[in-house]
C-alpha cells in the first residue's frame, strides 16, 4: 500500500504525523490504532510502520507498513467492558440491598421499643387516673396520656404511610385548596403542644389569601410533621410558619431555633430510616414520606441549618394564579 493509501484510511493528523516521522528517521517504528470506513463499512484497523535502509542509503528511505483489521477484537474488548461494568453495577446492587436489609432489621427493632413506649405510658397513666381524685393530676395524666396518644397515631401513620409508598399504592385526591385555612389549624394544633419556653409565630395577616391546585390532606401531613419536628429539638425561642408566593410557585417555611442539625447529617436527613437524635421518639420516616409526597405534588423540599442556633426546613408547591 502507498503512503497515500495509507493516508485516505488513517484519519488523525497526530497519525499521520508519526508515519512521516518514521519516513524522515526521526523514529524507528511506530504503532497505532484508528477506527476508519472502508467501501461505507465501519472498521478497526492497527497500524505497525517499520523503517529500513536500502542498499547503499545512508539514512532510512524506506518503511513497511503492515495493516491489520482488529475490528473482532475491538467488539470483543467492548463486551468485556460491558461484562464488567455489569458485574460492578450488579455489586452495588447488591451492596444497596444489605444495606437497605440492615435499616430495616434496624428499624424493625427500634419500632418495638418505640410502639411500647407510648403504650406502656398510655397504659400505666390510665390505671393511675383511675385511682386518683385529685383534679390537678387528672389534668396532667390526661395531657401525657394525649401526648403518648399522638405519638403512637404519628407511629403508625408513618409505617402505614411508608408501606403504601414502598408499594406504589400511596393515594392522592387534588382539589383547591387554602393553605392559609391549613395553616391556620396546624397552628392551633400544635399550639396546645408546644413547650412553655418556645413561641408558635405565624403572621397570618401577612400571608396571601390564594388557592392552591394540590391535595390538601397530604400538604397538611407535611405541615405537621415539619412543626412537630421543630417541637422535638427547640426548647427554647421560636418556631416560625410562614408561606409567599413566588414565581411560579409558593415556598413554605418551617423555621426554629432549636439545636440545629450538622452538615453531614443534612446530607442524609431525608433517607429512609435516618434519625438525627436516635434518642428522640420517631420513625425515622417522616422526612422521607414528605420528600416522597412533596415530590409527587410536583414541588421540591429541602433543609438549611446550624448546629446550635436552629433549621429552616422549606418546601415548594406549583402555584398558577
């Protein structure tokens, strides 16, 4: 073959220029390989180039070039990369599903310790209220008994809440909704709970009077569990709820300033089964269900804070007016 044959089949000019390298003695040998098309066929070609001396030259003049059709090889080294990059994503496939094995036995384990403690409570303050005639203990036992009783529901909601979704089965119902009118019972609700030290700020005059496109029982499930978090980790200052619209959407805050969550644990907040404080009554499945709903309503949800001075959790819903 000439060189310009050669040429028409070696595309890259870096190629090419090793070639004229070897024909002007400035190397010895050289070898490549290209992926060119012979007669509109696609093909793997290597190139080896040997240069020589002829009889009486004193410098190289001459130089074998040998071509060789490696297309086979080529197809084959692709599956090889193919094969492995299966076995790779097969492996941390695998890895994935004992990880996920080992929080649920984990949290299958946390669950009878966190069901019997609210009913052992519920229990135990029953029997007392039974047998007690003063009317400020009444009071109090009613409150702990109301408090475990909202606990346990919480608990199970949340594990009925997360097979359904685990299941794909989880429903949704949209309609107009006020989200003034939700948070307005969201605050009485929990400020019956709230501790004496803390305040439950909502600016209600404030807030935009609008109707939003969503499902006001989810939205309302989320609310809540985002307040009843910043109840748990805020003994002190401020829990602050507020809702505006902007473009193309309405941003919801819930903002404490409680003890904060670290960087790292920010990063994991909304994974299944993760508990910031393991010490604290809970799933661990609550922020996962809301990013699951949130999601599924459209919308994005999220979380900023600092260790010791509180967190901003916020979520999105679309909003056209």
């Amino acid at each position: 073959m000439t060189l310009e044959g050669v040429q028409r089949i070696v595309r890259s000019s870096d190629n090419v220029n090793q070639l004229f390298q070897v024909i002007e003695g400035k190397l010895d040998h050289c070898s490549f390989e290209c992926r060119t098309a012979i007669e509109n066929e696609t093909i793997w070609i290597r190139i080896n180039a040997q240069a020589y001396k002829t009889k009486g030259s004193k410098r190289q003049n001459k130089m074998i070039c040998h071509v060789t059709n490696i297309t086979e090889e080529k197809l084959l080294e692709e599956k090889l990369r193919h094969a492995e990059y299966e076995t790779r994503q097969s492996e941390l496939e695998i890895q994935k599903v004992r990880e996920a094995d080992k929080l649920k036995s984990a949290f299958l384990a946390n669950m009878s310790h966190e069901i019997r403690t609210p009913l052992n409570a519920i229990i135990g303050f029953s029997n007392i209220l039974a047998e007690t005639d003063d009317r400020e203990e009444k009071e109090e036992f009613v409150k702990i008994i109301n408090n475990n009783s909202d606990l346990l529901l919480r608990l199970i909601t949340d594990i009925l809440d997360f097979s359904k979704i685990e299941s794909g089965i989880l429903d949704y119902s949209l309609a107009d909704a006020s989200l003034k009118e939700i948070f307005y019972e969201q605050f009485q609700v929990h400020a019956l709970k709230i501790q004496e030290q803390v305040s439950l700020i909502c600016d209600f005059d404030a807030l935009p009077d609008i109707l939003v496109h969503t499902d006001p029982k989810r939205v309302t499930q989320v609310i809540s569990n985002l307040i009843s978090n910043a109840v748990k980790f805020t003994e002190k200052g401020s829990i602050r709820l507020s809702f505006r619209i902007v473009e193309g959407y309405v941003l919801i805050e819930v903002i404490d300033t409680g003890i904060g969550i670290s960087l790292q644990h920010q990063q994991t907040i909304f994974d299944r089964f993760m508990k910031v404080n393991s010490f604290k009554q809970g799933t661990g499945l609550g922020l996962t269900i809301c990013k699951t709903i949130i999601k599924a309503l459209g919308g994005t949800i999220g979380v900023d804070s600092k260790v010791g001075e509180g967190t901003r959790f916020w979520f999105t819903l679309p909003y056209n007016r």
